[in-house]
C-alpha cells in the first residue's frame, strides 16, 4: 500500500495485476492489429501458388534466412490465434520438402502454442483459479489427471480449433512440460501428413492453372479466378492421425471400467 494523505492505494497489487494480464493484452492487440490492417489475407493458398517461383528463387539465394523467417512468420501465425496454419505447412512441404518442412512446421507450431498458453494460463489460468467454482475445480483436476492423454487427443484429432486447443489446457491447470510434450508429439501426424501434401503441390498446382487457363480462354480474365481447395489436399495420413487420438484414450477408458468395476 502507498498513502497519499489519509487515503491508501493498492499500489503493489495493481501492478502484480497488470503484469498478470500483460501479456495476453498484447497477444490480442497484435491480433486485432493484423486483422484490422488485413494483413492475415496475404496468407492464402493462391497467393503462395501465384508468388512460388518467387518464393523458391529468395530460398535458393537464402538457404539460412529463409528457413528462419518461416519458422518465425509461423510462430507468430500460431501465437496470434491466426487462421493460416494450414497453408503455411503446406508452404513448408512445398519449399523446404515434406521431411524439413514438416518438422519446422512441428517445431513453430509448439513454440507459438506455448506462448498463447502460457500468456492465458498467466490471466485467465490463474484468475478462474482464484474464482473458480466446485464444479470447475473438479474439471480442472480431472484433466491434469490424464492430462498428456487427453492432449494427444485433442491434438491428434481435429475435432475442436487449433487456438482451443491452445487456450484450455492453460485454464484447465495443465503443467507446462505436460503441454509442451502433448502438443509436440500430438501434432507431428498430421503436420507431416499436411506437408506431405505440400511436397506434392506442383502437380495440384498445374492441374489447377491449366482450368483456370482454359477458363480464361472462354470468359475471359476478369471472368475467371485461380483456385486451389485445401481441404481437397486431406490424405489417408489424417485419417490415421485421428484414429491415433482415438487410441490415445484408450489407458483412460481402461482406467475408468477398472475403477467402476471395484
């Protein structure tokens, strides 16, 4: 407390407050600022089709730079709760190759999920913690009680947004190794699966500028618009990445009938 005259101001408090929030205040300023400035919209599938030539030249000439600069456009991507994950890993399979590319996707990924968590658990985490209700801290416990399982899970299938994913284990109370571990291994299937299908993008990529050249030659250029789907790149592997979440549950499934049956 710091007096002035006879009043008293919870001096320290405020800013043990302040700090708390801090961090996730600027995550969402940044955010609002590069959605408001619609700098988000440069990341579009089409845009790495049209500028790929130019892309794969700057990665020739900066064989060291370029690597850095896209793990660390993916990190911000990820740490800003950004909806570009997928066509920056299929840029990475794309330039750098399926192996390399996959596993700086792998690497980025966790370390921009580890920022957003750890600036949520430093707010929300521990402000739900001091109002958190009984039903709430009952969740809590049950989660970190299988808490690497359930994150495989949820990792592994894509059932809930990759920024949820991110944000409920902070409020749910999941220790940092714990989550670090679960989103690094949990992720790798289906990175890899989806920079796999970067690797092969040239061939969707000529198939996709041969329609759109004959489309031109029909109606003409105002008429027509390069287009690439990416959900149409989904392969077997992420089918198989998520039935390796399935399995994931497995231990705990077991552990409750046992618990049940006693």
């Amino acid at each position: 407390m710091r007096e002035i005259g006879d009043i008293k101001l919870p001096q320290a408090s405020g800013r043990a407050r302040l700090a708390r929030w801090a961090p996730l205040l600027v995550i969402v300023a940044a955010m609002a600022l590069v959605i408001g400035m619609g700098w988000h919209h440069h990341l579009t599938l089409e845009r790495i089709v049209v500028h790929r030539a130019i892309l794969k030249q700057y990665l020739a000439q900066n064989a060291v730079l370029a690597p850095l600069l896209y793990m660390t456009l993916y990190i911000v991507v990820i740490a800003l709760s950004l909806p570009a994950g997928l066509v920056l890993t299929l840029t990475g399979g794309l330039l750098f190759g399926w192996f390399f590319g996959g596993l700086m996707a792998v690497i980025s990924a966790t370390i921009g999920a580890t920022i957003i968590f750890l600036a949520a658990r430093s707010s929300l985490g521990e402000a739900l913690g001091e109002k958190a209700g009984p039903w709430l801290q009952k969740l809590r416990e049950g989660f970190k009680e299988n808490a690497l399982n359930y994150l495989l899970f949820l990792r592994l299938v894509p059932v809930f947004p990759f920024w949820l994913v991110n944000l409920a284990p902070a409020v749910l109370g999941v220790p940092l190794g714990t989550y670090v571990l679960g989103t690094f291994i949990g992720i790798i299937p289906g990175t890899f699966a989806i920079a796999s299908a970067g690797a092969g993008l040239d061939s969707v990529i000529a198939a996709a500028a041969e329609q759109h050249m004959a489309c031109v030659a029909a109606k003409g250029a105002d008429a027509c618009k390069l287009k690439i789907d990416a959900g149409s790149l989904a392969t077997k592997e992420l089918m198989i990445a998520a039935l390796l979440g399935l399995v994931a549950l497995v231990p705990i499934a077991i552990k409750k009938w046992k618990l049940a049956g006693r």
